[in-house]
C-alpha cells in the first residue's frame, strides 16, 4: 500500500515537472479536425507515469520479469514522445513496436504458451507460433488502448478497468500474494494520472500523449501475460482475455471498417465509439460513462462464462462478442444516416 502511494505522488511531482518543460520538447497537443478541446495541452502523461511506476517498483518487492517488462518500455515511452513532438510514419511506430516487443519476450522468456484449449496449445508448440502470437497480441493491445484515447479519461479508464477486475479476481482466488503489489503501484499512477487529466485536481489538465498510451498498453498486456502464463498461472488465460473487452473490439471494428474503405488501418478518423456516442449528442463525461460502464459488464459477463463453462466456449464467446460489437456498432451508426 505505501509503495502505491509512492506510485500516486511520484506522478503528481513528474507531472508539475514535465507541465513546465513540455513546450520545450514540443509535447502540446493544439486542437485540430478531430480534436475539440480548446487550447493546447501537455501530452506529458507517459513521461510522468513511467518513472514514478519504475522508482515505485524498484523499491518493493514485484515480480522479476517486470524489472525488464520496464526496462524495454522506455523504449516505447521515447518512441511515443518522438511521435507526439514529429509525428512519425505508421511503418516506423509499428516496425519499434514490434522490436521492443521481442525484445522483453526473449529477456524474460515469457509469451503466450497456453489458452487451456489443448488443440490450440498443441499448435502454438508444434508450429513454434509463441513468438509471433505473443507480438501480434501486445503490439494489438498497445495499438488498441492508443486508439482509445480520444477523450479525456478513456485510455486511463480502461487501464483501470482492466487491471481492477485482475486484481479482484487474484485477490478473490489466491488472497494476498506479493503479483498484487505490481497491479496496485500500476493502479494507484494510472490513477494520479487521471485526476490530473478529468481536471479533478488544481493542477493544469495534461493529456496522456502517445508516449503515455502506447506504455499503458504495453504494461497492460505484459501484466496479463505475466500472470497467465507463468508456472504460478495467477490468473487462467482466458480470464486474462475477458479483462479488456471494449478496446479490442472497437479496434477490430475500426481497422475492418477503415480496410474495406481502401483507407489505411491507421487512418485517423471519428468512427471510434466514443466519437460516435459525441457525434449523436452526448457528452464527452457520458460518453466516457457508457463505454467503461459497457466494458465493465462485458467483463463480468465473460468471466462468469468462463468460471461456469470450458475454456474453448470462454474463447468462442469472446469471438462471437466481438462480432455482436461489430454488427451492432455498424447498425447504430446507419441508423443516424
């Protein structure tokens, strides 16, 4: 509980610093065509979360693989703040993210092994498939929870979401063991950070920036992976999979959406949820709301599916909500034409 705090604070403090020098490094978001806020921001929230959660967890006892977990999101950090101040080329944000990706796979010798479904377990082990899968999932979640922040809160809401309903649910299973320490110090910044950026402190707003998204979906994932697929197995994997709904299924809506157009998958646009629900009138705090809220039974609802059935009907329900999603979403939007 102290290191959390520690986590809390040590965020406030980076962000009072890195408000003052984020006009130097040219980290202000400025309003444009899909941006409505006002006036110019600091994009510092990833420059302030990641040296608060590294001084907090070098302190305390958290699991080992997290030390390099933290080592090789420094290089996502750099890569995100680079992007917010120049604006880099899809191919070069991807082609980083994929290298410091197999970077911490190799150093910590983790990646997605087990599902708990045997034919799908036999294959990743007979077609040596460990390595890509476990790219393409955290180079997923990264891309997914950057593309969740459209509005302010959304991107922190969904970290908090996700790694709430994970510790609840290590805590609810095993009780008090030292995993939890990491979920609570990753909490308790994201936290801090969202305070700052729902303006509910006297601090000025900030927003997450690329630097701080892209480091939200990479601790996210790798504390999934972590604790799903060690000896240990804190968490079955496809409960780990049901801890973040709404992100993966906005994402796979938005790239198939965007391909069918002939657009690129990383072609900006307002067909996100969030902008959907503002664009037909609600509010940025109702729309913030209604998606968490949204995510929040989709979760409870798939673990609950997966205590009381098979890991192999968890998955496939996962699959046919992310098809629902995509239908549903398809026709509220034609709706409103």
């Amino acid at each position: 509980m102290i290191l959390s705090i520690c986590s809390a604070v040590l965020v406030f403090l980076f962000v009072w610093l890195f408000i003052r020098i984020a006009p130097r490094l040219r980290l202000i978001d400025f309003p444009g065509e899909r941006k409505k806020h006002g006036f110019g921001v600091p994009a510092v929230g990833g420059l302030a979360i990641y040296p608060a959660v590294c001084l907090a967890a070098l302190a305390g006892g958290v699991p080992h693989e997290f030390e390099f977990v933290l080592l090789t999101a420094l290089g996502l950090v750099v890569l995100g703040a680079l992007d917010d101040a120049l604006e880099l080329r899809v191919r070069v944000r991807l082609l980083a993210q994929i290298f410091v990706v197999v970077i911490c796979a190799l150093g910590t010798q983790l990646g997605i092994v087990y599902t708990g479904v045997t034919l799908i377990d036999q294959v990743i082990q007979e077609w040596a498939l460990t390595l890509p899968l476990t790219i393409v999932v955290v180079v997923g979640l990264i891309n997914a929870f950057n593309m969740s922040d459209g509005i302010d809160g959304l991107a922190s809401g969904q970290v908090l979401l996700s790694l709430s309903i994970l510790a609840g649910y290590i805590y609810v299973k095993h009780g008090e063991v030292i995993e939890l320490q990491w979920s609570l110090i990753l909490i308790a910044a994201v936290v801090a950070f969202f305070m700052v950026n729902m303006s509910l402190t006297p601090m000025k707003k900030i927003f997450l920036g690329d630097s701080g998204s892209l480091l939200v979906g990479y601790l996210v994932a790798w504390t999934l992976i972590v604790f799903s697929q060690k000896t240990s197995n804190l968490v079955d994997p496809v409960v780990a999979l049901w801890c973040i709904t709404i992100p993966v299924f906005d994402v796979v809506h938005l790239i198939g959406h965007r391909l069918s157009r002939g657009h690129s998958a990383f072609k900006p646009d307002r067909f996100h949820l969030h902008h959907i629900l503002m664009d037909k009138g609600l509010s940025s705090g109702a729309s913030l709301s209604a998606v968490l809220l949204a995510s929040w039974c989709i979760s409870l609802l798939g673990i609950a599916v997966t205590q009381s059935s098979s890991p192999a009907v968890s998955i496939l329900s996962y699959g046919f909500m992310i098809l629902l999603y995509c239908v549903a979403k398809s026709r509220f939007v034609a709706s409103f034409k």
